[in-house]
C-alpha cells in the first residue's frame, strides 16, 4: 500500500452535517474506512468507525439539512460525542493504519471530496487538534472516479453502474455513504488493476 499511492493511505470519510457551510454549520455525523490491500494488490475496504457528533457552541442548524439527513442532534440517545472526542476516535485507528502499512500520510477519499475535507479541517482548527493523520488539501474524489469508470457522477448512479445495489432508505446516513463509497472506490481501482494486468499478461483474477 504505501508504494500504491505514493506514501498515500486513503481513507474513505462522509460527513452530515447542519448545512453547507463549514465554519457556520454543525457536523453532526462521521464515519471513515480505511483501504487495504492484499498480497496480489487488490484492494478493500475494512469496517466503519463511525459517532454522532455535538453540534459546536454557537454553530447553526439547517432545517432542510436536518430534513435531508433525519439527524435530530437533540435525540437523547444520539450518544453524540464533542468534536475532539469524536476527531479522535476517528483518527486513532488511522495512525495505527499509518504505522502498520508504512503509509506518510492518510488521504481522504470522499463523494464530493471537498465538501467532507472542508467540515473535517474545520473541526481540526476549532479543537486545535495537532495530530490529524489527513493530508490538508490533497484528496480522492469519487465524482470524478465515478464519471471515468462508469459515466455517473452522482454516488447512487455510480454505485448501480458498478454492478452492486444502492437502497435509498439508507442513504444519507454517514455510515452507509462511507460503506457505499468505498465500495465504489475499491471497484474503480481494482477495475484500473485488472485492465493492467491484462494489458502486460499477469492477470490473476481476484479470490
């Protein structure tokens, strides 16, 4: 892994929040799964770390967002975590992801990818968190992987091009987003994988 993306590990990340607007919206959800990558180089995703998030002091929530996602931040078993705590229990299992495949850096992979890295750098700087494992500005970005290898942009359309299911019932929940995603992401790579491979004869169709 860490020769496949140059030092790069990505690591899928959707986020819902109260609106559109990083600095003034709440985030209220995240979710993250890291990418691996077997002995023959295809690649995976492992199982979701997700929480619920408080909104942060003073933020503003949009009805049509809350309408959208069905979040009700004031729901007394939300077990919403403060925006550290919540940052931290996303990160600590990608620094140990960092260690273990000798990665530099995480990479954020996102539908949309700068919607989700702007809401994560923004809750970065407001709890001064010095150990984020993410890149700050460089990303993957499944819009365009979708387009390319399926000619859907939007992650529904994407998905369903790809040959899997999409329920929409689940959707817009950080969870299934991120799971759906990465699901897309691994497609589209092991998809540029298997063309490779048959292009120079070493193709070894994946177990």
């Amino acid at each position: 892994m860490s020769q496949r993306f140059r030092g790069f590990l990505p690591v899928v990340i959707d986020v819902e929040t109260g609106g559109f607007d990083c600095e003034r919206h709440a985030l209220l959800e995240i979710a993250a799964i890291i990418i691996s990558m077997d002995d023959e180089g295809w690649v995976h995703p492992e199982r979701a770390v997700s929480t619920h998030v408080e909104a942060f002091a003073g933020s503003e929530l949009d009805p049509r967002s809350l309408e959208i996602t069905g979040i009700d931040p004031d729901h007394p078993f939300r077990g919403a975590l403060p925006e550290k705590e919540a940052l931290e229990l996303i990160f600590k299992p990608v620094r140990q992801a960092l260690r273990s495949t000798e990665c530099q850096r995480a990479v954020l992979v996102g539908h949309n990818a700068a919607f989700d890295l702007g809401f994560l750098n923004a809750a970065i700087r407001r709890t001064a968190h010095k150990r984020s494992p993410f890149h700050l500005f460089s990303c993957f970005d499944t819009v365009s992987l979708g387009g390319l290898a399926f000619g859907q942009t939007v992650l529904s359309r994407a998905v369903e091009a790809s040959g899997r299911t999409w329920d929409v019932r689940e959707a817009h929940s950080a969870v299934y987003d991120t799971e759906r995603t990465a699901e897309l992401f691994c497609d589209v790579v092991n998809r540029w994988k298997r063309m490779s491979d048959l292009s120079t004869g070493s193709f070894v169709e994946r177990a």
